[in-house]
C-alpha cells in the first residue's frame, strides 16, 4: 500500500532483531540532533559510566535533557559543540523528568504557534 508519504512501511519491533533496534536508535537520534540545532547544546562523552558513548545535552527554557548516542549516530552531531568530560553539568533529571520538560516545551511552543497563524 502506499501513502501520502511513500510506501506504507511495515511496522518495526525490537524483536525484528538488532538491525530493527538500531533503526529505532537512528531514528531518535535524528530528533535529537533536531533539538540540539534548534537549543543551545553541546555535546562530549562525559558520562563516567558511559565513557564510550557520547552524551548531547540540550538546554531548553524548560530545562535540560540529555541523550547518549550510539557510535553509529555520532554523526548526526558534527554540528554540536564538543566539550571535554567536566564541561557540563548534569542537573540530575531523571528520563521522566526529561520527557516532561520535553511536553511542556511542546505545549510552549504550540501555544506560540496558535497565537501566530504564520508558524513563528
């Protein structure tokens, strides 16, 4: 079948194997890469833990939410500014905490849309 977009894909599980799961991964990535172009970001491995994945952290008005990325979607950050581990600080959020900054800012945003029939 095909849609407005292309051809319907089927859908994809994390079951479907690595490749399937990676392909998620990607595809988050590229939101991310979207937020850290749009807010002040920056990006570095900076997690002690972690040492071997790079962490992107973005600083909205509401707050911040960072993301580690795989090695195969570091890529996707070229444009981010690197720093050194020390060089930011984390404040603590929790993945929960990170995805109600993100709704809020959505809703923020939405709202400055509504009231600006152009988009911005």
């Amino acid at each position: 079948m095909t849609t407005l977009h292309g051809p319907k894909a089927e859908p994809v599980s994390i079951y479907d194997g690595p490749e399937a799961l990676a392909a998620l991964y990607r595809e988050r990535a590229h939101l991310v890469a979207h937020l850290a172009a749009y807010y002040p970001a920056v990006a570095g491995y900076t997690d002690p833990v972690a040492v071997d994945w790079l962490v992107v952290t973005v600083e909205m008005p509401e707050g911040q939410a960072a993301w580690h990325i795989s090695k195969a979607d570091v890529d996707l950050f070229d444009h981010v500014p690197r720093v050194d581990p020390g060089g930011v600080t984390w404040d603590g959020h929790t993945t929960a905490e990170k995805y109600q900054r993100i709704v809020a800012g959505t809703h923020r945003l939405a709202m400055r849309r509504a009231q600006n029939e152009e988009g911005w």
